[in-house]
C-alpha cells in the first residue's frame, strides 16, 4: 500500500515542473527587441530609357534552279528543274563513304507559307537513295503541292544542319 502514494507523488512533482518549466520559457525571456527602420533605397544614378531598335535579321542566301549547292562536306546537289509539283534533282558524293540522301528531307514551302512533303508518284524515276563514293543519283521527287497554292521554295533540311533553299519562281 505505501507504494501507490508514492507513485501519485511523482506525479504531482513532473507536473509542478512541467507546468514551471513553461511559465519560465514564456514569461521568464525579454521582450523581442523593435525593429530598426530601414530608410528607403534611393539610387544614385538616373536611368534613361533607350528606344527599342529590333535586331536585323540575317538575309537569307537563296540559290536559282540549276544551282549547285553542298548540302553536306563534300555532298553535292543540283536541283535541275522543277515544274510546279516535280523537283528533278541530282546529288553527286565526293566523300570517301557511301551516304544516303531521303526524299523525307525536302519539302516546299509555298506563298502562304505553308510546308508540302514528298509523295509517292510510281511513275517517277524516285530520287534517294545510297550514293557511293564519287557517285552521283539522279531522280525526281513529286510534291503534295494543292494546285491553288504556288510553290516559292524548295528546301533541303537535314538532321542539325541548316537549310539550303531553291528560289522556285
């Protein structure tokens, strides 16, 4: 039986120094000092704004059909003709590899500047292919160009290189 007193006992002492222990924290510390006003930023140069004058953009360099251009180091090709919907290409490998060149990597851009991919025209000598080395491939690649749409460029563009551009009219 003397146990259980005991034990209330201790109980009563945790909670009188829990309960003075939290006084202590919230009543015992100084009072948060005041802030000191900081004065206000005043720059000490005077800013003038500058017209706006827009970049020029570059010119881009178009190339006339019959026109022989590098489209890669030492890869060659020449857009022979071209009638409205159907390029007659030739492109001529001096590298010291065989190359393939894709039909996928043309397109034309018309006046409303919209982009026309390839198609598949059976009757066509197809244009691509694997080029050897010191070889040259001729062929035609057709257009899906609409007939109310003209056709302004013809335009070479492969993977991470820049566009080469036919001038068509």
């Amino acid at each position: 039986m003397e146990n259980k007193p005991k034990r209330k006992l201790w109980k009563w002492v945790l909670l009188v120094l829990g309960l003075l222990f939290l006084l202590v924290m919230c009543f015992g510390s100084s009072p948060a000092p005041e802030p000191e006003s900081v004065p206000e930023y005043q720059p000490t140069y005077e800013i003038t704004p500058t017209p706006y004058t827009p970049a020029p953009e570059p010119v881009p360099e178009y190339i006339s059909i019959g026109d022989t251009v590098e489209v890669r180091s030492n890869v060659y090709i020449t857009l022979n003709s071209f009638d409205g919907r159907i390029a007659n290409l030739t492109a001529t490998n001096y590298t010291g590899s065989d190359i393939t060149i894709a039909a996928l990597n043309f397109y034309i851009r018309c006046t409303e500047h919209y982009r026309h991919g390839s198609t598949i025209d059976i009757n066509l000598p197809r244009f691509g292919g694997s080029v050897p080395s010191g070889g040259t491939i001729r062929g035609e690649i057709a257009f899906d160009v609409p007939y109310h749409s003209t056709a302004q460029y013809l335009v070479y563009s492969a993977v991470l290189r820049d566009s080469t551009r036919w001038r068509l009219y």
